[in-house]
C-alpha cells in the first residue's frame, strides 16, 4: 500500500512524502495553484510565460545552460507545465541526487532573474510554441473546444495566451503575477520514490522561505447560459476533419464524477469501447476516436476527439450523436460497467508503478480534492458505481442546451452543422 505523510512547513508549504522501496528513482514535484484562468485578458498567457522563464537563470546559476548542464549531467528528467488552473516544476532523477534536485527547484522558483534579455528571447520560443500548436490540428481542437463552451472567460482562454500579449508584456507585469501567486502558501511538495532518513531536513534546508502571503485574486467561477448548441468552426483545408464533440461534464468535487469517468471509458476510452467499434470499425468514418471527462473546480467537459473522413463528415456526427443517445435512452450493460471498471483499475495500478505520477497523483488531489485518497479508496468509490449511476449521468448532460462542437477543416460557416446537433 502507497503511504503518504503529510506536513505544513511554517511558511505555508503543504509537504507529501510518499516512500517507495521498490524504486532508485525519486520525483520531486512542485505543484502552484495558478494557471490562464487566474489571469486577467491583458496578462492571459503569462503564467505560462512565467513557467518558461524558470529555466532561464537565477542569481546563483545565471543562465539556461548552468541550469541544465547540471541535470543533464546526472540524466534527471525535468521539465514543467501549466494548465488552466495549477503550474508545476519537477525533477526526477536517481535518489542519489535528491539534495541537488531540491537545491535547482527552489532556486529555480523562488529565484529566477527574469533577465530583459531572457525574456526578449523566450517571445519568440513562445509564439513558435503557439504556431505548433495550431498548425497541429489534433492538437488545436481542444482549445477550440473549451472556447466553444466557456466562451469569453477565462476559461476559454487559451493557456498561452494569445501572440499580442506575448509581444507587449513588460517585465515589471511577469514579476508582478510571480510575487502573487508563486508563494509557499500557494504551493504543494510532493517528494516520490527512494527517500533518504533526512528528507525532512533536506526540504527544510531548502524551502524554508519567509512566509509570505498570497496576494493574487482567486479564479472568476464560470456560470454556465448556454441555451443551445454551440458550434465552431476553423477554416484550414485539411483532407482529414478534426472534430471535437462534448457537453459540459462534472467539477472536481461532484458526487457523480466517477460515473462520468466511467461512461467515457465506455463510449469511447478504449480500442473495444463503442464509439471505435461503430464509428471506425464498422462505418469506417475515421481513424481515431476518443474521448475524456476533465474536471476543474467549478465545472468540468465530457469530450469527444475523431479525426474523420471530410467527404463523410456530417454522416459521422449523426453516428456519433445516435451512439450518445443508445446510452441516453437504454443505458448500459452490466458487462460494458464490469470491464470499464477492471480497465480503470489496471490503468491505475500502472500508472502508480512510476514516481512521477504518484506525485502527480497525490499533488492534484490534495491541491483540489483537499485530501488524498489512497488507489484502494479511489478503487472502492469506483466498484460501487452502478449501471443506474452511469445511465444518471447521460440523463443529465446529454441535452441540446450542453453540447458544443468545433472543427478544424474546409468550412467557413458553422451554421451548415446546426441541424446534426441535437438528440434524436
């Protein structure tokens, strides 16, 4: 069993430890609670901007290279990333080098230069960053897809923010969201793997930061008024459709969160999931079709991903949705709940097998379900989900005032898609 000990250093910073004696490695993972929907239209994109400008340099090791020529040197893994709403650093390496580890994180994120020079360069980078992202539509369709829903919040924002924000931000501004938000009090610690007898004081040594307070404003919560299907389309001429289908779905704390990570497992989680059996296997409308349940702290997507034939497309939406309404209107079947509940159980007990995603793991559920839950006591919430949860759920977000949709392809007007989007 995964045993996790819990700590608040004086200055604010939640501690978790999670010894495993199985493994040399060791993560260590901070998690800040921070991301594009904190942000105002003007600063959107800049706690991800401020994520990259970590690696640049601190007054101890002043530029990119004293940073990753250490890393490197020992073969750590390292990187970091930011959502709508949390950022994180981590460094995963031997348990050899856990005291150099601690030692490159907090300076990294406590005392980066933000030098003018750094910053003028890492514009650039970002709108490149930007460029790939929308230049891949795969990837560019979820981004669509939550602007679609939320529209203009900041949760439909995108994460990076938008190329004129990159190009005008000054310096004093970063700083300014920095100081705010990457405080001890507003972070999470979590330490994963091989742990030394003095990984207590190693933290301390390294973290022990004077206190201090948090001044940047919560996130504005999203208050859906949505009355119709919303639809979306971005003009690129693609032999293949990128679509995104979905309905607004459960936030972190919803009782019914599990149902819903349950049914997207079996409309279209897995290879033998019904969506790839009657959408590419039998109709062959596409190549891949998928979907997933994201939660936040306020409200969260169900979401459908296909890439589908463009002379087929809107064939394949009425597939889709008529597969949706199946599970509306009959619900499911005892075995579909069986195996999804044994392919959610497996892929748990594989991802827990890694440290990076045990800290991931305990991290986001102590920073939004303000407890970590143990893999047997996630485990125990699934197996009590029944069929009648599950057909609960569809009653309640497959409705025509929830769904919204965004392609990627040769279409200019979404109105030619508005009679496809709507339950039988």
């Amino acid at each position: 069993m995964i045993r996790f000990q819990q700590t608040r250093m004086p200055n604010g910073l939640r501690v978790v430890l999670v010894p495993l004696h199985e493994t040399q490695a060791v993560t260590s993972l901070l998690l800040v609670q921070v991301g594009s929907r904190y942000e105002t239209r003007k600063l959107n994109g800049m706690s991800h901007f401020i994520e990259h400008l970590m690696f640049k340099g601190t007054e101890k090791r002043p530029s990119t290279l004293d940073i990753s020529r250490i890393l490197d040197g020992v073969g750590a893994d390292y990187n970091a990333f930011t959502s709508k709403d949390h950022t994180g650093y981590y460094i995963k390496s031997n348990h050899e080098h856990l005291e150099m580890s601690l030692d490159i994180l907090s300076d990294m994120v406590f005392h980066s230069r933000f030098a003018q020079e750094e910053i003028e360069r890492e514009r650039g980078v970002i709108v490149e960053e930007i460029n790939m992202y929308e230049d891949n539509p795969i990837m560019f369709t979820e981004d669509l897809f939550e602007e679609t829903m939320f529209g203009d919040t900041p949760l439909g924002w995108k994460i990076a923010g938008p190329r004129e924000n990159i190009r005008s931000v000054t310096r004093q501004e970063l700083l300014t969201l920095r100081e705010h938000y990457h405080v001890p009090s507003n972070m999470i610690l979590v330490l994963s793997g091989r742990l030394p007898g003095n990984a207590t004081k190693l933290i301390s040594k390294y973290f022990s930061i004077p206190r201090v307070k948090k001044n940047g404003k919560s996130y504005t919560g999203f208050t859906p008024h949505q009355l119709r299907p919303l639809i979306s389309v971005h003009y690129k001429d693609t032999h293949q459709v990128q679509l995104a289908l979905g309905v607004r779905g459960y936030e972190y704390l919803h009782p019914k969160l599990y149902a819903l990570h349950l049914l997207s497992v079996i409309l279209g989680g897995t290879m033998s999931s019904r969506l790839f059996i009657s959408i590419r296997e039998r109709q062959g409308l596409c190549y891949f079709i998928r979907s997933s349940a994201n939660a936040y702290e306020d409200t969260g997507t169900f979401m459908i991903q296909a890439g589908l034939d463009r002379t087929r497309i809107k064939e394949a939406i009425r597939a889709i949705i008529t597969e949706l309404d199946k599970v509306l209107k009959k619900g499911i079947k005892a075995e579909e709940l069986t195996r999804a509940k044994q392919y959610m159980r497996g892929k748990l007990i594989l991802s827990l097998e890694d440290s990076e995603n045990i800290a991931s793991w305990a991290s986001k559920q102590l920073m939004f379900h303000k407890k970590i839950l143990t893999p047997e006591q996630q485990l125990k919430k699934i197996q009590r989900i029944t069929a009648a949860d599950i057909h609960a759920v569809a009653k309640d977000i497959f409705q025509d005032k929830r769904l919204s949709m965004a392609l990627i392809g040769p279409y200019r007007h979404p109105e030619e898609f508005s009679k496809l989007l709507r339950f039988p």
